[in-house]
C-alpha cells in the first residue's frame, strides 16, 4: 500500500493552486447560477473582459513560461527532436476526437454544436502533469504527454484563429503592430535588459493590442512574448516552483505573477462555468465522448504514424501507456474553457460545451482506474 | 310552424358558426396578420395537424406570412427532410403564398439560413417591416457582441409603431425542461426596455405559455407545433395562461394600436385569446383577455 504522501506527486504551488482554485470558481458558480441566475449573469458579463481578456494573459503566460523552460537542457523539449513523435502524434489525438465530435453532436440532433470541434483539441497541462505522475510517478511517458499537450493546444489556438466567428480579422494592420511588439521584445533581449517589466508593459502591451484590434484572443498576447524573456541555463523541471532568490528574467516573472494569475484562474472557473443545468440538452455529451473514446485512439493512430515514418516511441513506453495516456490528455479543463469563451458567445451552446468541458473532467478518474485494470504504470496490482 | 322553421334555421345557423375551424380575430382588411409556430419541424403526425388547423384558419383569418420560433427541424435535414418536415407539411400556405419568416434554434442547422422558403437571406438576424409593424428576428444559439449592437441600433432606428422581436430561445419561461434563458434575458431586455420593444415570441420549451408584462414587454413562449411535453408547465406568478395539453400554434393580428393574439390546440380548440394595446413609452400595459383565456388556467 502506497503512502498518500508518496502517491500524490509534489507540484508547484502554481500547479496545486491551479487544481483547486479553478474547480473551486466552477463549483461556486454552478452553484450560483442554478441558484440565482440574474444576479451571477450580470455579475459574470460585468467581469468577463477583465477575467478573459486581461488577468488570463497571465496564466497563459505562465504556462508558456513552462514551455520556454522545457527548451533549456535538462528539459523535455530539450533537443527539439525529442519533440517529434509526441508533435507527430498530437496531430492523430487532435484530429479524430474533433472528427467523433462532429459526428457524435450531429447525431445528437445538435448540428450548431459542431463549431466548437478545436474545444476537442484542449489539454489541460497541469491536470495532465498531475495525473500522469500518479499514474506512473516517473516515466519517459510523462514528458511525452506534455509534449503531445503544448502540441495539442498549440493546434487547438491556430484552429481557434482560423475558425472564430467573432474574428473581425484586420490582418495587416494587427500584422503590423504584432510585428513592432515582436522587434520591441527582440530590441529588450540584445540590449540584455534583465526586468520583466519592459517585456510587459512596451512588448506585451502591443501585443496585446494587436491580438486585439485583430479579434484573436487577446490572452494569448504574451505566449509570443515569453520566449523572449532570458531564462535559466537549466530547465528545473515542469511546473516545479521558481527559488525566490532566482534573478533569471522569466523566474522573476514566475514569482511577480504566479499570485495574480492563479486570482484570474479562480474568476476564469467562476466567470465561466456558470451553467445552467436547464440549458443542457443531448448535445452536452457530444464533447466528453469525443475525447474520452477519441483522444485514446487518436494518440495510438498518431504515433503508430509516427513510427511509420521512422521515429521511435521513448524507451519502456508501451502501447498501453499510450492508451492511458490519451485518456489523461483527454481533461481539457482550463484550456477547454477558454477555447469555448473564445469560440462561442453567449448562449445555449455556448452553456452545453462548457458543461461538456466540466464533464470531460471524467477521463482523470476513468484513467486511473483503466491504469488499474491494465496494470498500467505504479497502479498495477503487485 | 314558423316557430319550428325559425328554430331549425337557428340550429343550422349554430352548427355553421360552430363548424368554423376558428373563432374570427377582427380580422380587418387593412391589418398586419400573421401565425407563428415554434419547435415545429418534427415531420410526425402532429406537426401535419397542425398545419392542417393553419390552412384551416388561413380560410376565415388570411394571415400573408408565418414567423418561425426555431427548431424548425429536428433530426436529419437533407433536401428530402426539408421536403418531408417543412414543404410538405405547409404544402397548402406556401402555395397560397404565405411567406414564412424563420428564426434558428438549437437543432437547426446553421446552414438553413440560406434556404430559400425561409427567407432569412442568408442571415443569422435580420428584420423587416410589414405596415406599421417592424419585426426583429435574432439567433439566440449565440448572442455575440455583433448581433446586440445590430438589435441596438436596428430597434432605435426602426420608425415603425409596434416593434416585435422573436427568436427561438425564451427570456421568460416556467416549463420544467428548460424554463427561462436568463444568460440571454440579461443581455437583452436593458435593449428591448431601452428601445420600446412591445411583445417578444419565442420556441424551446414545448408548450404554450403567456407571460405577465415584465417590464413593459410582453412575452409569449410557443414552442409546441410539432414537439409537445405534456404537463411541463409549472406556472408560477409571471404565468398569465399556458397551455401543456396537445400541440399549438398562434394567430396574431396588429389592427392600429391593438394586438390581438389567438393561440389554437392541434384539435381546433381556442386555449387562449386576448388583445394587447400598444404600450405607452413609460411601459404601463393593459392587456383585456378573452374568455378562452380563463379555460387554460388549471
């Protein structure tokens, strides 16, 4: 018998927060919304650009800061090879749960439903993480995962700019001052300026203006930025906490922000998840069987590619693993959120596809206990 | 004798006035009328009575177009669907002409909007005027930004004396299934108070209900024309009348400053009836009811 202590893998306090305080701003507005509804829709509309718009430019830099990290040696993107396969792969567990999405809401008489397919390319980095490293504690798997996840929801953002309905797309001219903030970054970085505050306020402001004015999420606005940001010699490991006396750019970055993005992350749950149960209709499923039965499937067919075209699985990494892998990517979570905010206004669609992303919620447990069965990972029987 | 004749000619008379499939709104030559439907397109049995008792009242109230509340067709919705859940069905109206003026709910395709019978033009919102009465249809699926500032701007620059809006899913609604959508009633009632909307028709749940005046506006679910949840109504003290018993349309007519309102059960029955003044600006209502409204009330 495990130890609870041992069983449960140490994270980052950014990556605990972001497991409890999400799910505790989705619980507060379920409840909420299916108790008083007026009073959490206005409250909820009041905040929504603030929540959405600004403070989850920090959270999504944050994630992108664990990116960058991974690029350094010791991490997991580090070479860029090792990157191939799970790349590779991600490509099958994006598309078949966004094809079986398609499919299922339209046989679920809800054919609307099928524009939100790139919410099925959603991956929850830090629930991945964490579940992965209950389930296998440490395996060449895990990096894989988070390889296949960045892969997946970097895939998931070029489909939401591609497919938005709300994109009032003004291409050259948001081009233009995408550009003038990418040089101002590149500027900052060759004249070797130190504090983040530069990349923030000059390079991340028009940034964030040019994702703006171009109707692209504007939380993205610094996810290009952060690569310019100087960071460590080492990657010390996905979501392991920066040392408070670490003076590398994007560590400082890390310590200034991690607070204010995990009070985003609690508004992003309780702004977003409100959902009004008698808003839900068949449809709701179409989602979580689309990554429950497709991300499984996809990450098998997508690597079973990717070794047709001569790349190799990492060691010990087994098709099973792989199987239970994909039901771990399958948690879209925060990602899923977003992509649904950011695809679909307000509405009953827009209500069915977060609840299909709380739903999706699922795979976490249901992998664990598949782990189990197939005597997966440190769950198998001894 | 002439007793006798006199009673028979009354008895006649009586059966006549009783065979008429629908008891006559004002029905004046130079009114605005029309008959709305919501959650129709089911292509079973109920839908086609319905629109039996359509063609029926178009025969003493000839209303010239129809609005559809959404849901106007459910499962598949190829070229034989449309056939089989819409031009059949309506076979009769859309060859006397009737134009039929659709709005999208959550089981339509978003494609539909370029189906010709429609006459949605090609767009998810739109409106158009009929005499003094200008319609506002929305896509309530996804209200985006776009679309409330149109309906902002359209209803503050319509010239029109009744404006009336209509979409698929209800602000106001006290069925079970789904009752009220009040992500949408919070975006768009400020509007609709702002800009002197006078009555708003939707579909979704599948029943008919009335509506208090909230706010000034009245509001009338109608979503059973062809899909019906019986007993799914739980009215409360925003329910005016409501009908949960078998499948229903609406007869409406705008004669000057008065809107008359008829809703018709799949038998033929009258289960509610009323007239509505024109508001005033500062919202005060006075709606006077038909005596077939006190027949719904359980």
């Amino acid at each position: 018998m495990t130890p609870w202590r041992t069983a449960v893998p140490r994270l980052s306090r950014f990556a605990v927060e972001h497991l409890l305080l999400l799910p505790l701003g989705a619980l507060i507005a379920l409840v909420w919304v299916n108790t008083r509804p007026e009073s959490y829709f206005t409250f909820a509309y009041a905040i929504a650009f603030a929540v959405n718009d600004v403070a989850m430019v920090f959270f999504f830099a944050l994630i992108a800061k664990e990116v960058v990290e991974a690029t350094a040696p010791n991490g997991v993107l580090h070479p860029w090879r090792r990157a191939l396969l799970p790349v590779v792969a991600s490509i099958g567990a994006a598309t078949v749960p966004a094809l079986i999405h398609i499919q299922v809401v339209d046989a679920l008489d809800e054919p609307m439903l099928a524009e939100a397919w790139p919410v099925a390319l959603a991956v929850d980095l830090a629930v991945t993480y964490f579940v992965a490293r209950v389930i296998f504690r440490r395996h060449p798997i895990i990096p894989f995962l988070l390889l296949l996840g960045i892969a997946s929801d970097a895939l998931g953002i070029l489909a939401l700019a591609m497919v938005s309905p709300a994109i009032d797309v003004r291409v050259m001219a948001g081009a233009l001052i995408f550009a003038a903030a990418i040089a101002t970054a590149v500027g900052l970085r060759r004249a070797r300026v130190k504090s983040f505050w530069p990349y923030l306020i000059a390079a991340g402001g028009l940034s964030w203006y040019a994702f703006f004015y171009s109707g692209l999420h504007p939380a993205l606005a610094l996810v290009p930025i952060m690569p310019f940001l100087p960071h460590a010699a080492r990657d010390p490991g996905f979501f392991v906490d920066a040392p408070p006396e670490a003076k590398d750019t994007l560590s400082r970055f890390e310590l200034w922000w991690k607070y204010p993005a995990q009070i985003a992350l609690f508004f992003f749950g309780l702004v977003n998840a409100g959902v009004p149960f008698g808003a839900l209709e068949a449809g709701t499923w179409g989602l979580p069987i689309a990554v429950i039965v497709g991300k499984p499937v996809g990450v098998l067919i997508g690597a079973g590619a990717a070794m047709l075209i001569g790349l190799h699985l990492p060691s010990r990494v087994t098709w099973r693993d792989l199987t239970i892998g994909g039901l771990i990517v399958a948690v879209g979570f925060s990602v899923g959120l977003f992509f649904t905010s950011a695809l679909l206004p307000p509405g009953q669609l827009r209500s069915e596809m977060y609840m299909g992303v709380l739903l999706s919620l699922a795979a976490a447990p249901l992998a664990v206990v598949a782990a189990k069965i197939m005597g997966v990972g440190r769950l198998a029987p001894e | 004798m002439r007793t006798a004749l006199a009673l028979i000619a009354n008895v006649l008379l009586s059966a006549a006035i009783l065979a008429q499939p629908t008891p006559p709104l004002p029905n004046r030559p130079d009114s605005v009328k029309f008959a709305a439907i919501g959650d129709n397109g089911t292509g079973g049995r109920p839908q086609y009575d319905v629109a039996q008792q359509m063609v029926k009242a178009r025969a003493v109230f000839p209303f010239d177009f129809v609005i559809m509340l959404g849901d106007n067709m459910y499962g598949g919705q190829t070229p034989a669907d449309f056939v089989k859940k819409f031009e059949q069905p309506y076979a009769a109206l859309l060859t006397a002409g009737v134009k039929f003026q659709a709005s999208l709910g959550n089981h339509d395709q978003a494609e539909n909007i370029n189906y010709k019978l429609y006459n949605m033009n090609g767009q998810r919102y739109y409106s158009y005027a009929r005499g003094n009465v200008r319609l506002f249809v929305l896509d309530s699926n996804q209200m985006d930004q776009k679309q409330l500032a149109w309906i902002d701007t359209s209803l503050r620059d319509a010239r029109e004396d009744w404006k009336i809006c209509y979409f698929h899913h209800p602000l106001y609604s006290n069925a079970d299934r789904h009752g009220a959508s009040v992500d949408l009633r919070v975006l768009l009632e400020p509007i609709f108070v702002k800009h002197g909307v006078n009555v708003v028709f939707s579909g979704h749940d599948h029943v008919y209900e009335r509506i208090k005046p909230q706010k000034g506006i009245y509001y009338f679910v109608s979503g059973a024309a062809g899909q019906l949840r019986r007993g799914n109504m739980s009215p409360t003290a925003e329910t005016a009348a409501y009908f949960d018993q078998d499948q229903s349309f609406m007869l409406v007519e705008i004669a000057g400053s008065e809107l008359h309102f008829r809703s018709i059960s799949r038998a033929g029955k009258t289960v509610d009836s009323g007239v509505i003044p024109r508001q005033p600006k500062t919202g005060a209502t006075g709606l006077t009811e038909d005596s077939h409204a006190a027949e719904v009330r359980r």
